[in-house]
C-alpha cells in the first residue's frame, strides 16, 4: 500500500509516459447522457451549460458531452469509438462498483477476465461502449517478448465481489479512477499502426484478428483498434454523434514535442490548443496531445 487510501491514486497506467486524459463525446441527449455517467459510473459532474457537461473525479474531468440533439446516431460500421474504458484504482473498487451496479440494474453487455485485468462492458444510452475494469499486478501479467499475452475468458464474477463486504456501498467514483484506454474502431489496421505505433510513438503489444494493441510504459494497451465491424471505412461523418476527440497526455515536454515532430513530417494539420496542440488520426478522429497536470 502506496498511501492510507490508495483508492485516491491513479495507477501506473495513468503515470506511463504517454497515457489516456479525457475522452469528448458529441450526444443527442445530454441530460440522459450526463445523468448515466453521473448514475451508473459515480462521477461527479463538474461543470454543465446548455451545451456541455464535464464530469470526471477529485477536480480531474475525464468525461465531456458536448449536446447537438440534430446529430445522426452512432454507426459502428464507420470508424469512430468503440469504447472508453475506465480504470478502477483496485479489484476492491471495481468490487463495490459491480454490488453498485447490480442493486441499480445497472444493464451490462458482457465481462471477461482478459488475464492482464477483470472487466465489465455496457452501452450508454446512445450506443457508446463503455468498460469498467481493474488490473490484475503486472507481475502476474504473462509476456512474450516485448508482446503482452492477453486472452478472453469468461470472467469470475463472485470471486472479484469477495473482496469486499456484501454490505459494501459505493457512494460515488474513487478519486483514483482514469481513462485506462481507449478502443477505437478503424478502416484498416495497418493505416492505424502508422499512425499511432509511428507518428504517436506507442509501443506494440499484442496483435489478433482484425485488433492491434498499443501502449507506452510497457502497459498492456494504452489504445486499441479494431476492424471487426469497420474495415474499410472511410473519413468519419461528422453530422453523426460519437466520439468526437480523446486527449494523450505526455509526462514530460520532450515526449511531447517529439510526438508534435513527427506529426510535422506526415504533413498533418496541427492546431494549437490550450495547453497543446491537436491533429487527427487517418480517419478524422481528433486527438489533444497536452502535458500531464
């Protein structure tokens, strides 16, 4: 135990020298919207207008819903979000918030243990992925090589839930919780590599069909992407609603002018913005690179 609530800490993952800050979302309903991250994930909201809602933990926003009620729905065909996946500091908070979510009816669409971490999928109601998972210790997480092996098992529900009292509550998010990873749906793997394994800089970690897993600071993925559902899409339709950009932060200002370098030599548009700059990934998805606070 790092400090007497480790539950306030992120983890390692989120101290890698590149990880996952903040993901925005463009929805249709941005009262139902924000009431379910708020509801079902404990997340406190942080600012909200008639536009935009901002929720996040402990004074740190991870989630931004940016309200266009004449948006088309989501089309997992096209290139875009697949989900945003949220990082429970221990097994025993991801304990409470399973007891949280069962007493809530909280719907799920699968679990699995994935042998790296244990983790729960849902859909908001707009159709967004979302998972909630925790890591098992990086001393137990099996390697070949430089590669991560992670598999898909069915996941033991009760074992996780004994970590904690059945009489556990979970009042709201631990302040620890991060974006752990993201997923991302892509027209073509090879293009996404490129650009996330060469221009961003990310390590490789574990290739399967139709998926490429990516991460810094020898975590298991910091970005995934997949064409399952998505090969061949072209340039996202901007009139539809979905992800609508995800922030890489970078521990030190030389990883980060290092990522803005080899954007300059694809020829990408780069756009200053507070704190850093944005550019898009070959398929429109919008990506903030700033400095970790």
């Amino acid at each position: 135990m790092d400090a007497p609530n480790p539950s306030a800490l992120p983890t390692a993952a989120n101290r890698a020298p590149l990880h996952i800050g903040a993901v925005g979302l463009t929805v249709r309903d941005l009262d139902r919207l924000t009431a379910y991250y708020r509801d079902m994930l404990g997340l406190t909201v942080h600012e909200r207008t008639g536009q935009v809602a901002r929720l996040g933990v402990g004074g740190v926003t991870l989630l931004e819903l940016t309200a266009k009620p004449d948006a088309l729905p989501d089309d997992p065909r096209e290139a875009g979000l697949y989900h945003t996946a949220f990082l429970m500091p221990t097994r025993a908070d991801l304990a409470r918030w399973i007891l949280h979510a069962a007493k809530n009816r909280v719907s799920i669409t699968g679990a699995s243990d994935h042998h790296v971490s244990e983790a729960i999928y849902l859909d908001d109601p707009e159709g967004n992925g979302v998972e909630v998972y925790a890591d098992r210790p990086r001393e137990k997480w099996r390697r070949d090589g430089e590669l991560i092996l992670q598999g898909t098992d069915p996941l033991d529900i009760d074992a996780i839930v004994r970590e904690v009292d059945s009489t556990a509550t979970y009042p709201s998010a631990p302040d620890g919780l991060r974006i752990g990873h993201i997923h991302l749906r892509v027209g073509n793997l090879a293009k996404a590599e490129e650009f996330y394994l060469g221009v961003l800089g990310l390590d490789l970690t574990r290739r399967r069909n139709g998926a490429t897993f990516l991460s810094s600071g020898g975590y298991h993925h910091h970005v995934a992407v997949n064409v399952w559902h998505s090969n061949g899409a072209g340039a996202r339709d901007a009139k539809r609603a979905g992800l609508d950009w995800f922030a890489v932060e970078s521990n030190d200002r030389p990883t980060l002018d290092g990522v803005k370098q080899r954007l300059a030599t694809t020829g990408a548009t780069i756009q200053a913005i507070t704190g850093g700059f944005a550019a898009t990934d070959p398929w429109g998805t919008r990506v903030r690179f700033t400095l970790a606070p």
